[in-house]
C-alpha cells in the first residue's frame, strides 16, 4: 500500500498500519502454501475431465426466448441442495437459470429483511448460470432480484426456493427462510414453489439431494409450462416436501399445512470461548467474511501494540452497560437454541408432516390469506363483546 493510498482512504494512521500487518503476515503464510500445494503441470490428476464439465453460459449469451428461472434458498449459496438443483436446471437447458442466493445459512431466518444495513452482492461463478450471493436474508435475496436493480430482466416466470436441508412442516413454515424466500416472491405476484428434503442426520447423505431434484423435476417443469398457459394457482406457492429416501417415495400427495412444530429448548453455555475457532478461516470463505476477520484481526494487533507500550494491566469485562459503558453488576449470560423433536397428536393422514413419515411427496398450498376458522372466529367476537361491556 503506497502513501498516496493512504492518504485518500480517510481512515486513521493506526488502524491503516494494522491492517498492512496483518494483510502481510496473511500474503507470507498464504505463498507459502500455494508453493506447497501447487500441482506439476504433467500430473493428469490435476487436468479437467472433458466428459464431466458443463459448458458456461454468460448472461449475455443467454437465449432470449427461454423463460427465466430464479433461484435461491436459505442453507447458503455454496450449499449441496441449491447446487444441484441449478447443475440439474442448467443441463435441461429449458430455462435461463439466475441464481440470488445468501452468502451464509439463513435456514431459520424467517421472513425478515435488512434494514438500515447495507448488504454486499458478489458474483459468483456457476456453470450456466448468473449468479450471485447476498450478505442477507433469502427475502433479501428474492426482494432485490424482482426489484430490477440486479439482473437485466423484468420479471421470472418461476421463482424456486431450495432445495432446504430439513423439511418445513407445519409451524415450521414460519421459521423457515426457505418458504419465505417462496412467499416473497407471491407478495410480489410472481408463482413460486419452495422444496425441502427430510434430512435426518443419521440416515441421509448427500446424494440425497441429487435424488431430490429428479423427483422434483417433473413437476418443476410442468409449472414452467402451465405458468406460460395462465394454468398455474395465483393465489398460493407450492411447498414441496420431500422424504428422507426420495427415489423410493410412494408418490406426490397434496397435503395440509399441519399443527407440527419442533420444541424450542434454550441450553445455558459457559462464557468461556475459543479464541483459535475463532479464528479458523475457510478457504472458499466470502469476502465480507474476510474483510470482518481483517478488521477484528487488525483490532487485536492494535490493542497488542498498545499493551506493549503501556505496560499497565488490562481488567477484562465480562459486560458492558449502556453506551458502551463498563458495568461489573451487569453479566452477560450465554444461551445457545437447541431443537427437539415432539411427539405429534394429530393423525389426519392428509396432514403435511403424516405424508412425509409415510413416504410421500407432500405438497402444500401455502396461502398469502391468514384464514380463522368459524368457531375461533365466533369466541374471539363474544370475548371482545363482553370485555367492552364490563369496561363500559
């Protein structure tokens, strides 16, 4: 970094000079293992397998006379189930395949968005497709794809939410970012199917997803086609769930959004952490993510020199109070969220999560109307009748 850079950045001396220590120690350690692990030129290990690649397609090649198809999902863009789902897209070629989809896994991030926050959107290669990751929510990713601020064209014919690690059933819809990714694009009247798989930790494995996509695929196809026929439901997206063993499945059943939900258990950690996990950094990890590690990084050589150069104690606080302030009343207590598994009382075999027990590909009509059924309806009116009448 040369002076004249420096002095256009606006940033302080020292944080500047952090920064270059740190960005300098990285640049050592990193050539010394690209020189370790560079490959020889002769080795045929290292050359492409022209039988298995799959042929870019730049945007601006794309076949105007294609439908387009968006993409997202909530597991994160480098994910298995979004990659397969494209990869198998791609191949078909019927389509112009976009991809907007989160950096990180935002698989419980609901149907929220960033406000008052900038969210960075990078490019990234895919093969066949135009893609990029977003520093937000799944209703980020599909709410700025549809805004015509990203991407050339207007509007998609489909959006597809998916393929989620974990299936959404139930009360889990709410929480579930990759339903949400699906209902975002219904508030803005595009159709829309969002697509979850049974995983279960013990059984599935990768492939699984694979499976999932040419079980999916059929009906994918058909609403491409029936979107462009004016066949396709207006007033719903189709949740497709699919079982833990997809290409035994029994076959697709409409079912009904259940009463199902996992019970939310709150577990106390120790406040103690792991300053060296802490610090672990992926190869294919984002630039965001980079640059946060940079700052954190450059932060902690900073305080360094200065304790150095003090040479005066340093009391940690475990809390802070308003404002940033120091509080030693005030303690901060960790918790971390654990989901556990319910027994369920309903037996209706229609019921989303049944269909999925039994072997099923369940799929659900979701609904952008919130529906109160009669008799809850008829109470909540006789409550707010009488508690009038004893205010009055």
């Amino acid at each position: 970094m040369t002076t004249s850079a420096v002095k256009n950045n606006f940033l302080p001396p020292g944080l500047v000079s952090n920064l270059q220590e740190v960005l300098l120690n990285r640049k050592g350690a990193q050539n010394d293992k690209d020189q370790q692990s560079k490959p020889k030129d002769d080795d045929p290990s290292t050359q492409p397998s022209s039988s298995d690649s799959v042929p870019d397609v730049a945007a601006d090649d794309a076949d105007s006379t294609k439908p387009v198809v968006l993409v997202t999902n909530a597991d994160g863009i480098e994910s298995p189930g979004i990659t397969c789902l494209v990869d198998a897209l791609v191949r078909q070629g019927l389509c112009n395949v976009n991809v907007c989809a989160p950096q990180s896994d935002k698989s419980v991030a609901g149907h929220s968005f960033t406000l008052k926050e900038t969210i960075a959107v990078t490019p990234t290669d895919i093969h066949g497709a135009t893609a990029y990751e977003v520093s937000g929510t799944p209703v980020d990713c599909v709410s700025l794809a549809l805004s015509g601020a990203l991407f050339s064209w207007s509007k998609p014919v489909l959006v597809i939410s998916g393929i989620n690690r974990g299936s959404s059933c139930g009360h889990q819809m709410f929480y579930s970012g990759v339903v949400a990714g699906a209902r975002e694009a219904l508030f803005n009247s595009v159709p829309s199917i969002s697509i979850s798989l049974d995983w279960r930790n013990d059984e599935s494995q990768e492939s699984d997803f694979k499976d999932a996509v040419s079980v999916c695929l059929p009906l994918i196809n058909a609403a491409i086609r029936d979107i462009e026929k004016g066949a396709f439901p207006k007033s719903c997206l189709l949740h497709i769930g699919v079982p833990k063993s997809p290409l035994t499945n029994k076959g697709f059943k409409l079912t009904k959004q259940s009463l199902w939900s996992s019970k939310l258990c709150w577990q106390a950690k120790s406040s103690t952490r792991n300053l060296a996990a802490g610090r672990f950094l992926p190869n294919q990890q984002s630039l965001g993510m980079q640059l946060a590690q940079l700052g954190r990084d450059a932060s902690a050589a900073g305080a360094a020199r200065k304790l150095v150069t003090q040479r005066k104690n340093i009391e940690v606080v475990e809390s802070v109070g308003i404002a940033g302030k120091s509080d030693p009343d005030r303690k901060v207590k960790y918790f971390r969220l654990e989901l556990l598994d319910k027994k369920q009382e309903e037996e209706d075999e229609d019921l989303d999560f049944r269909a999925l027990e039994n072997g099923f590909v369940a799929v659900t009509p979701v609904s952008l109307a919130m529906h109160v059924e009669a008799d809850v309806n008829a109470a909540a009116s006789k409550w707010i009748s009488s508690a009038l009448e004893v205010e009055q």
